[in-house]
C-alpha cells in the first residue's frame, strides 16, 4: 500500500525499529514500523508530511500498521517498501 499522510507524534525507536505514528488522507492512524536494522532513520517530527510504501498490517485490538517500508527484504516482507520525506527516500 501507498499513501500520504501526517507524523501525529515525535517518532520513537523501539529494538531496531522507529515507529511513526501518521494520520492518512481518511484520518485513520497508522503506526509505521520502519526497521532501522535495514534502511536508513527517517529524520521526520511532529506535523511533517511523509509518503509511505509498505505493507498492511492488522493486530489484534484492532491496530493497524504499515510494515516492509525497506528496499532490503527479510522473508517476512516480499516486496520493497519505502518513506519519502522532504524529498527523500529512505528505504
């Protein structure tokens, strides 16, 4: 999936992951988990827009996220992903 949006909150980092919680087009929140062990830090904040490709992710609660948001794949994530920030792509 691809889609736009805006970081709602200062992104954190959790193990090997930075977690952006972004708002889309419809106003659902996604929590992106872009892996660091693979791509490159988004250097994004709070009110900045991003492009986002990756896959879709349900857990139960219902969260949904945005996963596989790197061009390195791991057998979890069969197609490269990526986020375009300010211009950027960090993949």
């Amino acid at each position: 999936m691809t889609f736009d949006g805006s970081v709602l909150a200062e992104p954190t980092q959790v193990g090997s992951h930075e977690h952006l919680l972004v708002s889309d087009p419809a106003g659902d929140q996604l929590e992106v988990d872009h892996n660091t062990s693979l791509a490159t830090s988004v250097p994004a904040h709070q009110g900045n827009r991003v492009v986002v490709h990756g896959q879709l992710y349900i857990d139960p609660g219902p969260h949904a996220g945005v996963h596989c948001t790197h061009a390195h794949t791991s057998s979890g994530c069969p197609v490269p992903g990526w986020i375009q920030f300010n211009g950027n792509y960090y993949e």
